[in-house]
C-alpha cells in the first residue's frame, strides 16, 4: 500500500498504498475547465509506481482538543492484478473492541466492487455496501470514499498554479466530480510534488466551491524499496478541528502476497492473515 | 441467596476462571515466539443495574458478567481456553441472585491452507440475517435475558466436531454436536423467565391458568446432531445452503398432569440463505423448513408438526451518511391441522437504527420488534458514550407491549431502564 495520502485521482490508500493514497485519489476536481496538462497530471499521478503487491503496519490515531486520543492498529495488504483489479484487505488489532475485524475489498477492473467484513463478536463474514461513498471509516476524518479507487476520468482536471507546501515546489491541481453523483465532494485542490507524485496536500470541499472542510497534509514521505510512500499524515476536519493521524509504521513492496490471502478464509481467520504481516 | 447454576459445570468451569485469572493483568499476556503464539487475560467486563417500573414482584435488576481466555498457537495447532462468570440479580418481592460460572470456547483445532478441523466447546454461529436467523440452530441460546441483548450476547459455545473446508469461493462447513447442551435458562423467579408457574402464564401461550403450581422439570437428552452448510461469496451474490438435524437449543414445554416436562426434540431442518448488494442496500435472506415444530393441542396433546420461516432484510445508510439501519420482515407458520395453543402464523417486522454522532465518541440505537398479524412492541432505544477506547457507558430502555401469546404481552409487566457498563479488553 502506497500510503499516498492523496493521489489527485487516485487509488484509494487500501488499494494501493496506504490510507492517505485513498485521499488522495479523490481530491481532483474541476468544473467544465478541465486542461490536458491537467488530466495528465492526474494521470501520472495515478499509475505512479507502488508496486504489485503491499504489505504495511498502520497507526490511526484520532485527536480532538479537550479529549483524549484514540488509537486503532491496522494492517493493510494491497495486491494489483494484471488486468487492473485491486484486492485489498485490512485486519484491526487495536482495540480490543475492533480487534480481529476484517475488511476485505475487491475491485474489478472495469470499476465494479464487492466488500465484506469480518465480526469477531458474531464470527460471521458479512457483505456490504462497497458503493457507499459517504459515512465515517472507524469514526475517522476519513469518508469511505476516501478509501475507494477513483480513476482519474471520474474527475475534471486543471492546473490551477505552483505553491510551496514546505520546502517542496508543488503543482496545484483541481478535481471536479463529472458527475457530481459520484462523490460527496464538490471540488478537491492537491498540491503535487512533482518529484514523487505524491499530494503533500489536499483540500476538499463538500458544500461550499470556496471554502474547504477537510484538509489533508503529509507530514513525512520518502522511498521504501524505491517507491515513493507517505508515511506520516493528518487529516483535518477544519470546522472541529478534530483530526486524523495516519502512520505507517512498516511497508514491505512486493514480496509476493498470494492470491489466498485476499479470500474468505484469510477474512474470518486472522492467523492466516498473520503470516503475511509487515 | 447465592445459588449456583444448574449448568454452572463446576470443577472444570471454576477452575478455567481460577487458572486464568490469577496473575494476569487485565491487558492480558501475550508471547509471539516465531511460530507459537500465546495470549490470555481478561476478555470482557459488564455491569448493569435496571429499574423495573409496573412488575409487582420485581423493582430492579442487576448484573455483573466477566469473561477469562488463553489462545496459543504451535505449528498447525490452535488451542483455546476459556470461561464466563455470570451474577444475575432480581429485587423486589422475588428477589433472588443467582452466580454462574460456564465454559467459553475450550478446543483444539488443527489447520492447514484450506483446512480447519475443531474438537471442543466453540462457538458456531450459522445464518446471516440478524436477531432472529432462521437456519441458526446448531449454537447454545442463552436466554437469560431474553431479547434484552443482541444476538451474539445471546449465543454461548457449544461442544461440538467441526470440520471446515475452503475452495475457491466455496465453504463447505459439518458440524456435530456429540452431547447435547441445552440453552441457558433464566433463574425461575426471574421475570424474564418463559414459564411462571404463579399466575400461570406460558411464553408462546399466555394464560393458562390450570398450569398455576405445576413443576417444571428439565430435560435430559444425550446427544445434539449434526448438519453441514455449503456456502459460497465472492462474486455479486453470497449463498448458501445447509441441512441440520439438531435438538432445538431452547426448551418447548410438554404439558402434563403436574408437570410441565422440558423437551427438546430433534428437528430437520433444510435451510438457503443469500445476501447481495443492490440499489444501495444490502440484502439478506433466510428460509428454512423444519420437520418438528412442536405444539400443543387445545387438548394438551404434545405434537410436532412441520413449520416453515423466512426473513428478508435490507442494510442501507440513508443520505449515504452514518446513521445505520437495518429493517428486517419475518414470517413463521405451522402446518397443523389441529387447533392448537399457539399461534400458527407469526409475521413480524423488526431492525435496527444505529446513530454514531460526536465522531463516534457517543451512538444512538434503536432496537424494534412489532407485530404485523397480532398486536406486539417491543422497542429498544439506547444512548451509549463510547469516547474511551474500549469501553461502553450506557443507559437504555427495554418497553414491552402486545396480545397474550405475543413476546410483546407475556412481558408486558417487564418495562425497565438500565445503565451500564462495560469494557473489552
């Protein structure tokens, strides 16, 4: 899993990288003004290299101010089929009221996707709603759509400027839904390293073109095996000012995950799972 | 008075509590050495105290509930230990408190890439809709709180040989029972007992006065049965298939001068289930035809007769935001010619709304039965805080009303509010 917080049109993080990669897939917006230097932008950005195959040790951590944080621990195993398709599976291990729940995704390559979880409490494995767009994943900042592949002609892209977000020189990008059924967004704005094609930011707009309700930052990425991962991020509701810490705490690229790993039996049994972990 | 369970398994439970509890901390142990693996601890703490509004015999109740493991792993082996502690309490003219010590899951299993195979006490929980799962029968019903909780707070390990295969997108799943557990009774004071044998009332019945000072005597049966499920997922459509020949885990209670005898008669049962996603919903289906439903002739002839359930349910999140529901029709019917003390048809309609707001920090439920051939209500709302990792703080209602022979109206008298707490570890 590429951790890419962000990726402008993208994969959605459990698909191919990380929980940030899912963001950052759906951040691209532009109204009817979309360009070409934008679309293939969007594009890079999307077939940027992650790997076939996976494997990462993921801490979400959840803050508020005045409150205690929460933390959940979550693996996360991503394996890329030949033809496009996307198996992604999540095992949570903490806490122990989630502990052992699964979620298993499996998205075709023509965009079509069916999801299960896994209930310790009921031992039962369950299907649901993979379409579902919005909804808060484990109480996070993180909507479901934020976790879903989202390819890059879903939006309408345009190169709106260069802004530095740190020390890096960053293209900004703007994603607009073509339908605007499809996402619970108006509008997304990334800030595009142009050397790792990761988003180092990302703005999203729900119900206002002007005025953003989330933002996404990258707090540390760098090359593991030579792909380019985010490895520290927060998510940022900007009217509660609660937050979402993503880290990923381990990442293993291709060593091979097998297809088993991403079926039923892997889904309600946790010790197979346990094997492939980072 | 403190009394101990009639399935309270004595030396073995206790000593499964004593053995895993002393010592460990309540995070628990856990060791990772290569292959092996082990953890223990304690699993789950609860307590609850409730107010019982118009009973005349009862003003309160209370609970207090803890649940001990140890799991390990070595090569292509898995073991698990495991038991429960139950105090159940009763204020009012019938107080009484009852404590229970019960096996959790206790087994051995061995496993290989499509394979598991399982020998002892576990929990098997076969069916896909919620609460009232047709083609659930081979698990151990615990109904001593009736339908106060949710269905796996309902459902206790039972002893059993389980074999599961994996292929492709299938499971194929065979289960049997070697001796025959029956399902966790209420103390017989307790108002949430299906028997009471001072006003004489029956669940299921209602009023039947000549039953007033009738002794009610357990069953004793041997073993519990079998059944396979074959089930397959992986495309647009989930099913299954399953053939059962299990004693029902519940009692059904024989008529008979003086005595009301528990029985529970073997039953097969042929079940299909299915579940898809469509028009953003997921769907749920359960049918199962049972060659043994028993009943009780206006004559109080002890029968069983074939009987027919089904339920049809949809999961969907209106606005696609984060409220939860999940609304549920249920149809039963007997197939008896004969007038009989029962009801033949029963249709009802049942769900859930689950409300998480606060960024999950506090959630919002509503649990609900209501009968659509006879009147019968029964609601559940419930406001938790569940802002502290692990724990819940809750305070909920649980408010009956119904026809004699409904749940609704045998537990009419039983409206309370509760609060509580508990916590997973």
């Amino acid at each position: 899993m590429t951790t890419t917080p962000a990726r402008p049109c993208g994969r959605a993080w459990h698909m191919r990288g990380g929980l940030v990669g899912l963001l950052a897939g759906l951040l691209m917006c532009a109204q009817a003004m979309a360009d070409d230097a934008g679309a293939k932008l969007a594009q890079r950005v999307y077939d940027r290299a992650d790997g076939n195959d996976a494997s990462s040790a993921v801490t979400m951590t959840l803050t508020e101010e005045g409150r205690a944080p929460r933390s959940r621990s979550l693996f996360l195993y991503r394996l890329s089929g030949a033809s496009g398709e996307v198996s992604t599976l999540i095992r949570f291990t903490e806490p122990a009221d989630i502990e052992g729940t699964g979620l298993l995704t499996l998205d075709a390559a023509d965009g079509t996707s069916n999801q299960w979880i896994y209930l310790p409490a009921m031992q039962r494995v369950r299907r649901v709603d993979a379409n579902r767009k919005g909804g808060r994943f484990v109480n996070s900042d993180y909507y479901y759509e934020d976790l879903r592949d989202r390819k890059p002609a879903m939006d309408a892209h345009r190169i709106i400027g260069r802004e530095r977000v740190g020390k890096i020189e960053c293209e900004v990008l703007e994603s607009v839904p073509v339908e605007a059924s499809n996402s619970v967004y108006l509008r997304r704005v990334s800030w595009i390293d142009p050397a790792s094609l990761l988003p180092m930011r990302v703005d999203f707009f729900e119900k206002d073109m002007d005025k953003p309700t989330k933002r996404l930052i990258v707090d540390k990425h760098e090359q593991v095996k030579g792909y380019w991962t985010v490895m520290d991020s927060t998510l940022t509701d900007l009217g509660s000012g609660h937050q979402t810490r993503l880290t990923v705490n381990r990442m293993v690229y291709d060593r091979g995950l097998p297809a088993r790993l991403f079926g039923s039996k892997a889904l309600e049994e946790e010790r197979t799972e346990k094997e492939f972990r980072p | 008075m403190v009394e101990f369970g009639r399935q309270a398994r004595g030396p073995l439970a206790t000593a499964l509590v004593v053995a895993l509890v002393a010592g460990l901390p309540m995070s628990g142990l856990a060791a990772d050495d290569g292959g092996d693996a082990f953890a223990a601890g304690v699993d789950k703490l609860w307590m609850e105290a409730g107010r019982i509004f118009d009973h005349p015999d009862a003003s309160g109740t209370g609970l207090l509930h803890g649940a001990v493991s140890a799991k390990g792993s070595s090569g292509a082996f898995e073991y698990a230990l495991g038991a429960r502690f139950d105090a159940n309490a009763q204020f009012g003219d019938r107080d009484f408190t009852r404590t229970r010590v019960d096996y959790g899951e206790n087994y051995l299993r061995w496993r290989d890439d499509a394979t598991r195979l399982t020998v002892g006490a576990q929990n098997v929980l076969w069916g896909r809709v919620d609460e009232i799962s047709p083609i659930d029968r081979m698990s151990r019903a615990d109904l001593t709180r009736v339908i106060l909780d949710k269905l796996p707070e309902r459902r206790r390990a039972v002893p059993a040989v389980r074999l599961e295969r994996f292929a492709d997108d299938f499971k194929i799943d065979a289960v049997w029972l070697p001796t025959f557990d029956d399902a966790v009774m209420p103390d017989r004071r307790s108002v949430w007992n299906p028997v009471d044998t001072r006003a004489g009332r029956l669940l299921g019945i209602g009023d039947l006065p000549l039953m007033k000072g009738f002794r009610v005597k357990d069953a004793n049966h041997d073993t519990g049965g079998g059944g396979v499920r074959l089930t397959r997922g992986g495309d647009e459509l989930d099913y299954g298939f399953s053939i059962q020949r299990v004693r029902q885990s519940q009692p059904y209670y024989r008529v008979t001068p003086g005595v009301l005898q528990a029985v529970h008669p073997y039953s097969t049962v042929v079940g299909a289930e299915l579940e898809a996603e469509r028009l953003g919903a997921t769907w749920r289906m359960e049918a199962a035809w049972s060659s043994d439903v028993p009943v009780t002739t206006r004559g109080f002839q002890y029968l069983t007769k074939p009987g027919f359930d089904m339920v049809v349910g949809a999961e969907f999140f209106p606005g696609d935001a984060e409220t939860r529901v999940t609304l549920q029709l249920g149809g039963h019917r007997t197939f008896v010619e004969q007038r009989v003390l029962e009801r033949k048809e029963i249709y009802t309609f049942n769900g859930e709304i689950e409300h998480p707001f606060a960024h999950g920090r506090w959630r919002a439920d509503l649990r609900f039965v209501v009968g659509l051939d006879e009147r019968d209500l029964y609601l559940n709302p419930k406001l938790s805080y569940t802002g502290i990792d692990q724990h819940e703080i809750y305070i909920a209602a649980h408010l009956f009303d119904g026809a004699q022979k409904t749940l609704g109206g045998f537990y009419d008298r039983n409206d309370l509010v509760m609060v509580g707490w508990q916590a997973k570890f």
